[in-house]
C-alpha cells in the first residue's frame, strides 16, 4: 500500500463528476479490496478510503488518484509543536489521502 503525506493549499477543483465517479469508484474499491491488506496493529489499519470524493490528475503516462481516507483515530501528521489546546484545530488541516496510480498505456493501476 502506498500511502503519501501531502501538505498542500492548493484549490485545484478537478474532482470527478458524480456519473464518472460511479464507475471509477468502483474499479478503484475493487482493486483495493484485492490487493491491500493492513494489518490490525497498524495504526492505519482502521482508515477506509472514501470513494465518494476522488481527485483525479495526470502526470506524464499515468492518472493519479487522490482518495481521501476516513480517520477514525484521529492521527495526525506534524512537523514540529501541537499545542494540544488547539489540537481540534490542527485536525481539521489535515486529510490523509490514499494515492493510487494508473498507466494510461498499459492500463495497469498500483
């Protein structure tokens, strides 16, 4: 499982449509469910992709999906200092996502 921290502000709206995400939803969750296994102990392991809200990009040969996770545990990536009185705060800047890739020419996702 590839999973990528990123820290970004951009506001780029290319998410995909709710007719188009409808099937993409469902070849990405059934490639997933095939082929990722997470381990109770993980402290991940209880993060589920949530299908309905896929950002799509391109990168050379490849189309990248950004799929965001739920976060039941409420984990957090930080560098530095929380102050832990504003720590609700701090959660909602953060959104772990789930990128998965696919060769435009092979078809190939990983």
């Amino acid at each position: 499982m590839l999973l990528l921290f990123v820290n970004s502000c951009k506001k780029d709206e290319r998410y995909t449509t709710e007719l188009a995400n409808s099937a993409l939803s469902q070849k990405l969750s059934n490639w997933y469910d095939a082929n990722i296994k997470v381990s109770a102990d993980n402290p991940f392991s209880e993060m589920k992709p949530k299908w309905n809200n896929i950002y799509t990009g391109k990168q050379l040969h490849q189309n990248v999906y950004e799929v965001k996770l739920s976060n039941p545990k409420r984990l957090l990536v930080v560098s530095g200092h929380v102050d832990v009185a504003k720590l609700a705060s701090e959660e909602k800047k953060h959104d772990i996502r789930l990128l998965i890739f696919e060769n435009t020419l092979t078809g190939k996702i990983s």
